[in-house]
C-alpha cells in the first residue's frame, strides 16, 4: 500500500475555478459581458455580410448593363 493513503488529491474529478468575484456573487456580470461581446460580435458580422453582398451586388450591376 501506498504511504499518502490519506492524501485524497486528485481523487474525484476537477474542481471548477472559482475566481474571487464569483465567490462574492459578482459572478453574472462576468456572463452579461460575454453576452455584450457576442451581441457586438453578431452585429459586426451582420454588418460585413451586408457590405459584402451590396458590394457584390455593385459588382454585377454594371457588368451585366454593358452585356445587354
């Protein structure tokens, strides 16, 4: 038998970190900020898909008038 028998580290998974401010309570305003960020994240992709498909749609405009 081992001699750390009493020593139990490791046994039983991982513990999730808690970082001070979710000990305190002050957890959920860690999670409205990362909702901030993905609500400003969603907006910039909605933007560049917007430029590009009128860009794209610039694109094909004229090309199509002089074949006509």
């Amino acid at each position: 038998m081992a001699k750390g028998r009493n020593n139990l580290l490791g046994v039983g998974g991982q513990r999730k970190k808690l970082f001070r401010a979710d000990q305190q309570g002050a957890g959920s305003a860690r999670v409205a900020d990362r909702k901030a960020a993905e609500d400003k994240k969603q907006e910039l992709v909605r933007k560049m898909r917007e430029r590009a498909e009128a860009q794209a749609a610039t694109t094909t405009e004229p090309g199509a008038g002089q074949d006509a």
